[in-house]
C-alpha cells in the first residue's frame, strides 16, 4: 500500500518573481493569495473547492488565508517541519491526505518577501535563530537563547552558505572534486533561465566570469550562492479520480518521501555531527532510496530532475545520492555535459533553478516539473514522462517526489 | 556572544575552560562522547555523564575561509577560517567541535591539519575555545 499514482497535481500558480524586496507593496500573504487563486484557476476549480493546506516551513497562515478568500471549510492544514527541505514533500503529504479521504482539493505553497529579513542570515542575528529554534521547547516562544548555541556562537560561521561551504570543502578533498564542476552546474543553469522570461538572471554567464567573481566563504562565489527573490508559488494537488473533470493535464504523483537519517538532524544548522559515510552529501540518500522503491522505477527511468540548488555543490551531491552517478562521481559526471538541456542525458534545473530563475524557496522546482510533464516547458525535454523534484539539503526533512504523465 | 547561557548541563565546559582546560560529557554507559552537552546519549539514550579533560587537539574534518564579510564590521576580520574538528581522544562524529581557526595563513589550511586549543578570555563569564595549527 502506497500513495503512488493516487493523486495529480492539476494546477499552477503564482506571482511575477521579484528580486529581493522589489515585490512591495505587496506582501508574503497578498502574495499567497495571489498564487492560490492563480493555482485554482489554471486547473479549472475555485475556492470553493479548497480544503486543505499541505504546506512546509509554515509557509503561510492556513488560518488567516482561508480567512481572507473564503474558503468554506479547511479540512486538512499541515506543514512540514524545518525549512526549505520540505518544499517536495509536502506533495506527497497532500496525496497521503487525499488518499485516506481526509481533504479533496489541497494547495501547496511557498510565499517569500526579502524585505525585512534575509534568509542568508546577515550576520550573527540569523544562524542565532536557527540554532533557537531548533531546541526551542514551544512554539509559542519565550525559550530564549539554548545554552548550546554558546557552544558556536563565536566560531565565524555565520549563515548558511558558510555551512554549505564546509560540506563542499570536503567533498572537494575526498574525491578530487574541482570548481570546474560547479562553474558548469551554474553555467548550464544560466543558460537554461535565459531562455524564460520569468528569469532574474538572463546576462550570459561564461568561466572567466565564475573564476573572476567575488570569493565568499572558499570553495563558493557569488555564482555559486542562490539568489535572494520575493514572490509566491502554489500548486493544487487532487484525488487521480478527478483528474478527467480538469482543465490541464495532470501530473501524476509517482512516489514521494520526505525525512533522511536521524543524525543527519539539523545537520547544517550549528551541528555538523553527522557520521563521516554521510558527511559529504546531500543528506538525501534513505529519502532516494524509499522514493525509487515506491515508484517502481530507477534513476535511469527519469527525464529531467529539479534539485534544490541554494548552492551548487549540492547538486552535484544529489546527482550521487539519487543514483545518476556513483558516490564521489558527481564532478566528472557534470564535466561529460550530463545535465545539460538538450543533449545531457539527465538534464538538471531547466527552469535555471535558485541559482538562475528564482528563489521561492523550491516551489519554482515542483512548478517546472509539473510543466514538463504537461510538455509546457520553456526548456522542454522531449518526451519527458518522469520528472524528479526535491528540497533540501537542509534540516531534516529533506524531501523528493516522481512525478509522471 | 559574551554570555554562555550556561545550565547545570553545560557548566562543567564553561567552568574547565575558565581553567584553559578542554572538558567533555562521556556517556556512562557506552562511553560516547558528545558535544554540545545534551540530555539523552545517541547512541545507548543513557542520561548520564562523567566529564572526562580531553588533550585539546584534534584534526580539521572541513573548513571554509570566509573572505566576504556579511556585516560591514566584520570587514577587517576578513579573510579568516572556521571549521569542523574531530577531538582527539573522543569518537569523532557527536563530539566535534565547530570552531574559528586563529593564527593561520588562510590559504595553507587544508583538511587533516592538526590543531590544537587555545582559549579566548572573553570576560568573567565566559571563556571560549578557538583551534590553531600545531606548530611542528
């Protein structure tokens, strides 16, 4: 038993992508909205269908959303725990509902405004809260600063891409893995979001302009740090019964898990204690594993895969732990041109992914495989049938889904 | 931070390294180190600990150089290195320390470089521990 194919997503939606800020005066929750009845529209249903919210990172307030656009009733409101990791997990969420009759019409969603916050985590102010909230006993606050966060407070490391850097730093030292290769993920990105008008980056990206760009935290430059955008995606997940009565074509949920191992925990966050087998990846391994099993499928069987990419290497981290390539084989698999659109035999992130198109937090992934399966890519792989999406690495969840025609 | 925020789990560190002295919370049952301190063992979920002085040295499992600052006061600091360190005497994995790597030229760093303590007075409160290479 299984939710595999018991449920589609039907429906797309979302706002303009803004660079950071530039989306006022609108906001996280005008911007929810907006996307929600985007979503509702393009699959030919109404608000008066909603009923569930299956959404991660507490990406809105069901509550104040239901509120505002009238559901009439909300029957399911969950949300994946952490971060960003959830964004593909949450379909799988969604289908679970569905499947035991518990919502009919649910919305996932991610809304994010870079005004007063960043997520970068400007200086001390935003790994401190990471590392509070995750020994914070209550929801409701109040818990105030862990005596474990003194334990990192002055080490230096001060926002997630200096974390990032010290997975990739070791993944560089194991297997001889070389910036070369992330010049070629953010390159082959780059080309692939100048295509879309919905890109934030369309300048041509060439290897001198990766070698030449400014050094953040070694082994990662600019080129190699996701953006920072504003905006709002959300997709509409239905039982596969419906599917005949709707306007697009559906795309199937083939398979969907979220977790990873329990030590990886809040790997990234301040805490870096995971075994030394599973140190230099993506943390995606146990999540690939159960995803393939439940489709019945095998990494060669998949078409075109969205990975989160909020930094480079991580892709080519994925690329391994979701079995295009062997362990440590990431590099050179990229150098052979394998993720390129058009002729790579795997090709990555043809929407241009966070590094390129957008960053709405993973949302823009699951929205560009739910295109490919339509064949209504920009980037449109031919014959696509099997499009992979995941979230993370990040906190635990991390997260995958297979979506088919 | 100025403040270790200690309770009576994490005293003991705080308390050793007032003293310039690299103390750890051993599980009683298994033997398994861990650090932070925490509640439960990973490994056995025993609850409780004897602290056991650890020799201060250890080898970088990773480590970045951080060249961009992300607040301008930080500007001058810049370049320097943070990392990720197995603790000699411990298992390595639950007892690494993340730490600020001092006294180093950035760009000879490299992973399994041998480090060893050296503690930052900070105030009366709160003593911190930074890594630097060995000197051989």
């Amino acid at each position: 038993m299984s939710i595999k194919d018991k449920a589609a997503v039907v429906g797309v939606g979302s706002t303009p992508y803004y660079k950071r800020g530039q989306s006022y005066p609108e906001s996280e929750f005008s911007m929810a909205c907006t996307a929600i009845l985007a979503a509702l529209d393009d699959a030919g249903l109404t608000i008066k269908d909603l009923d569930g919210f299956s959404i991660y990172s507490n990406s809105c307030d069901p509550a104040s959303v239901a509120a505002e656009l009238g559901v009439p009733e909300v029957r399911w409101a969950t949300t994946l725990t952490s971060g960003g990791g959830g964004c593909a997990g949450a379909l799988g969420v969604a289908a679970a509902a569905i499947d035991a009759g518990m919502a009919s019409t649910i919305v996932t969603l991610m809304t994010l405004q870079q005004l007063n916050k960043r997520l970068g985590g400007s200086a001390v102010g935003g790994m401190l809260a990471y590392a509070t909230a995750s020994e914070g006993s209550s929801p409701y606050g109040g818990s105030g600063i862990p005596p474990s966060a003194a334990f990192t407070a002055n080490n230096g490391l001060l926002s997630p891409g200096h974390s990032f850097s010290l997975l990739a730093m070791r993944h560089m030292h194991l297997y001889d893995t070389k910036r070369e290769y992330f010049a070629e993920i953010c390159i082959t990105q780059r080309e692939n979001a100048i295509k879309r008008p919905t890109s934030l980056r369309k300048d041509p990206l060439t290897l001198d302009d990766y070698f030449n760009a400014r050094m953040i935290s070694d082994p990662l430059c600019l080129f190699d740090y996701t953006m920072e955008s504003d905006g709002a995606v959300a997709v509409i997940t239905v039982s596969a019964d419906r599917v005949k009565d709707l306007r697009q074509p559906p795309a199937y949920i083939m398979a969907s898990a979220h977790g990873g191992s329990g030590r990886w925990g809040p790997a990234l966050f301040r805490y870096f204690q995971i075994p030394e087998e599973e140190f230099p990846s993506s943390g995606h391994r146990p999540v690939a594993k159960r995803l393939f099993e439940m489709a019945g499928v095998r990494p060669a069987d998949v078409d075109v895969a969205l990975l989160y990419d909020h930094f480079s290497p991580m892709v080519l981290m994925q690329l391994e732990d979701y079995g295009f390539c062997p362990i440590g084989e990431g590099g050179r698999f990229i150098e052979d041109g394998n993720i390129r659109f058009g002729t790579g035999t795997i090709p990555v992130n043809t929407h241009g992914g966070n590094l390129s198109e957008a960053y709405i937090i993973g949302m823009t992934h699951v929205r560009e495989a739910v295109e490919q399966i339509r064949g209504t890519a920009v980037n449109q792989v031919e014959g696509a049938e099997i499009a992979l999406v995941t979230g993370g690495p990040a906190s635990l969840p991390v997260s995958g889904t297979l979506l088919r025609k | 931070m100025t403040s270790t925020y200690a309770d009576p789990r994490t005293q003991p560190f705080w308390d050793a390294a007032k003293e310039e002295r690299l103390a750890a919370p051993r599980c009683t049952n298994c033997g398994t180190f861990r650090l932070p301190p925490s509640p439960y063992c990973f490994v056995c979920q025993h609850r409780e600990v004897e602290w056991i002085e650890l020799p201060g040295t250890g080898k970088i499992v990773s480590y970045t150089v951080i060249r961009h600052p992300l607040h301008p006061e930080l500007a001058a600091a810049c370049p320097y290195v943070s990392g990720v360190v197995d603790l000699d005497g411990t298992q390595g994995a639950g007892a690494r320390m993340l730490v600020n790597i001092i006294d180093c030229d950035p760009d000879k760093v490299r992973i399994g470089d041998a480090v060893e303590i050296v503690w930052e007075h900070v105030n009366d409160d709160m003593t911190t521990p930074r890594f630097r290479p060995v000197r051989s």
